[in-house]
C-alpha cells in the first residue's frame, strides 16, 4: 500500500490558487459583460501563427472558461494526492520532502500558466483581437520551461 502524504498549502500555492480563480471569473464575467457587443460569428480556431483558421458562434465562448474551470479542478485534485505523482527519481527518506515539494510548485505554476493562456485567448475572442505572433512559441516555453526548471532541481536534490 503507497504511503499517505500530506503537504500543506503555502502562501505561494495559495496565491497561484487565487489568480488562476480570479481569472477564471475574470472570463465568464467579460463573456457577460460584452455578450451584447459580441458579433454571432467568433473566431472559433487559432492556428500556431495566430491566425482565425475557424469561425463558430458566440455561444462557444462558454467553452473556454468552462474546459478551464474544469482542467483547473483537476489539476487541483492531482496536486493533492502527491502519491499518484511520477516523481522521475527514486524517493528517499532524505530527499522525499524536496523532491515532493518542488513537483507540487511546478503543478501550481503549470496551472497558473494554463488558466492564463486561456484567460489570453478567451479575451482576444471576445473582443476579436488578433492573438499575439508569438504566442504559441511563448506558451509552449512557458510551459516546457517551468518543467524544466523544476525538474532540473529535483534531479540536483540529494538522494
């Protein structure tokens, strides 16, 4: 039977917790707040580049906040449960807290960084702006950059 480990939420998981909530709200309340101003036809697809390569009604706006409520729920329930975890290392009495910390800070920071993709690309839609050119590049190096941080100090965490 794995062993039952607990850690407890600090200030930095509870502020990452808070902006990623707020901007959750942050979305559904500009999809209210402009419904009115919102053409029918929205852009409905990105391609890499930014570029609307499909239009879908304004009702999928919805969809955004909604798949990101839902993977931010998700992605909370996993971080709490650090037995599920693939660490990458083998866990030691030594170096258990370390290493368990350091992957409940990128699991934070990951949902951080995906709550505000989203948050970024449900506001361009709803005001048909054009996403940033380098978008794609910069979230896929947010994301793979964070992991390879963190990842980088586990593997230097003494066995």
């Amino acid at each position: 039977m794995k062993e039952i480990i607990t850690l407890p939420d600090t200030r930095f998981h509870k502020a990452i917790r808070l902006v990623s909530l707020l901007l959750i709200i942050g979305m559904f309340l500009n999809i209210i707040l402009f419904w009115r101003t919102i053409p029918n036809q929205i852009p409905g697809h990105y391609n890499s580049a930014g570029e609307v390569d499909r239009w879908g009604s304004k009702g999928e706006l919805f969809l955004i906040p909604i798949l990101t409520f839902f993977m931010f729920v998700g992605i909370s329930v996993l971080e709490k449960h650090p037995s599920v975890w693939n660490t990458g290392v083998a866990i030691t009495s030594r170096n258990k807290d370390s290493v368990y910390r350091y992957i409940k800070n990128m699991i934070a920071v990951l949902k951080l960084i995906m709550t505000a993709v989203f948050a970024y690309l449900s506001f361009c839609t709803v005001h048909l702006l054009p996403l940033y050119r380098h978008f794609t590049a910069l979230s896929l190096i947010a994301v793979f950059g964070s992991m390879a941080y963190y990842l980088i100090r586990i593997l230097r965490v003494p066995r």
